[in-house]
C-alpha cells in the first residue's frame, strides 16, 4: 500500500514537470525567429505545436524558418499543413510562390502568387511578387494591371514603377516606358538600371537629346557601362560622328556587340 502511494506521488510530481518541458513559447518562438535564430525557433516552434498542432501562426512562422535556412520541402509541408486547416491562408500560397521563385519555377511561382491574391488582394507584396512572376513569364499586360493595383495600394513605393516600365518595355509600349521610369525616378534618382532603361526607351522613340542625358548619367556613375556607351554614340552619330566613333570603338575593344555591329558606319558604309 505504501509503495503503490510513493508511486503514485512520484508520478504525481513528475509528469507535470515533464509535460511542462514540452510546452513552448510562442512569444520565446517568434522572438528567436526576428533575431534570425532559426534554428532555435523551430525548436520552440515546436513545443509550441506539441500541444497545439493546427496553430496556424505557429505552422507559419515555422515554415518561415524552415525557407530561411533553405529547408524547402519541410517549408512546403507546413503551408501544406496550413492549406489543409485554412484553404484560404494567403501567406501560405505566397510561401510555396517563393519557393518555386527561388527553384525558378516560375509557372508554379505564378500559380500560387495568384491563388494568394486571389484570397488577399490588398497584400502589396504579393501584387508585387505576382506581378514579378508575370513578367519572367512573359504575361506583361496583365502583370502591368497587378502592378497598377500595387500602386494604389501604396503610390509612394517606387518599385512597382519600376516593373511597370520592364513590362511595358517588353510589350512595346514605348511612352509607357517613358511615364513609369519618370515616376519611378522621382522616388529613386540615383539607380543606374532606370536611367538606362529610359534612355534605351527615348532612343527607340527618337528622343535623342533626352537619351543621351541618361546614358551620361549611367556613365558618369559607371564608365565600364559598355552597353550604355555604345547607345549614347548611336545618338551622337550624325550630330558627332567623331565622339561617337571613338565611343564605338572603345565599346567594341571591350566586347560590347551593340559597338561591333556599328563600328562599319565609322568606315564610311552604309
């Protein structure tokens, strides 16, 4: 009788000690994870859903974790997981999008960045990520009218101005080059990429003058710009045959094909 009571006491007192073990903090989780402590926060993660395994933040953050450190196919198992309890959780959709972005999938990034606007589509970044897959897939036109919808959500990001004027590039849309890379060069002046891509637009378009201020813009922050060099001496051609030849040539000493193909229009040939 006596030894059934220790028993009973010993047991008594140690299974709440150990059970107490297993019993995570979501707050102690999520607080590892934005110090970017991944690994400890999935072990927290994890008693987390010892006792509360359909938490759907705790899935989340852990899948988060798991994308962090690369850990793809345990990610996607958790937003699996997610999508079983809530078919409707954008963020899980968004997960497997980056994944398959990062695996460049970009069929499958596309897929579920659209199932995740499609159940939050006020969420800037996936408009953004969707609109990003669109253009790698060679959807412009209906990456341009996400990309107009993440405007208004957020019009003083210059971002979206930014693939606008990609997508609209790659459709032909000259004019519309020129607007969306003017809008984005009043957020951010200073990146080269816009600069060149709206010169590359105003050249087509016959601009010139306007062009060849953006080509001396990149050239004047990177004179190793070949490709820039060798557009601004097709602007200068006619107005300056002798600057522009001799950008030609240094551009084609240094490889640029633009440069070579041209080069026959400084030996007098048509």
């Amino acid at each position: 009788m006596r030894i059934s009571l220790a028993i009973t006491l010993l047991v008594c007192f140690f299974v709440p000690l150990l059970f107490s073990q297993c019993i995570g903090s979501f707050r102690d989780a999520e607080a590892l994870y934005q110090n970017g402590r991944y690994e400890e926060a999935i072990q927290e993660f994890n008693r987390v859903l010892f006792v509360s395994s359909t938490d759907l933040k705790t899935l989340h953050l852990r899948a988060r974790s798991y994308e962090e450190l690369q850990m793809y196919d345990k990610a996607i198992q958790d937003y699996r997981r997610i999508l079983s309890l809530d078919p409707t959780y954008a963020q899980a959709y968004a997960g497997i999008g980056k994944i398959a972005w990062e695996e460049d999938d970009m069929k499958d990034a596309e897929k579920n960045f659209l199932l995740a606007a499609m159940h939050d589509p006020k969420d800037y970044d996936i408009l953004l990520f969707l609109s990003r897959a669109m253009i790698k897939n060679g959807r412009f036109k209906s990456s341009v009218e996400f990309l107009d919808e993440a405007i208004r959500l957020k019009p003083e990001e210059a971002m979206p101005h930014y693939y606008k004027g990609i997508a609209q590039a790659y459709s032909g849309d000259g004019l519309g080059v020129i607007v969306s890379f003017n809008k984005y060069l009043e957020i951010e002046p200073d990146n080269l990429s816009a600069h060149y891509n709206r010169g590359f637009a105003l050249m087509k378009l016959g601009y010139k003058e306007w062009a060849i201020e953006d080509f001396d813009e990149v050239l004047d922050k990177n004179p190793k710009h070949y490709e820039a060099l060798a557009r601004r001496a097709l602007c200068l051609i006619d107005k300056n045959p002798r600057q522009a030849c001799l950008d030609l040539e240094t551009a084609a000493l240094n490889g640029n094909f633009l440069a070579k193909s041209n080069m026959k229009r400084c030996n007098g040939n048509p």
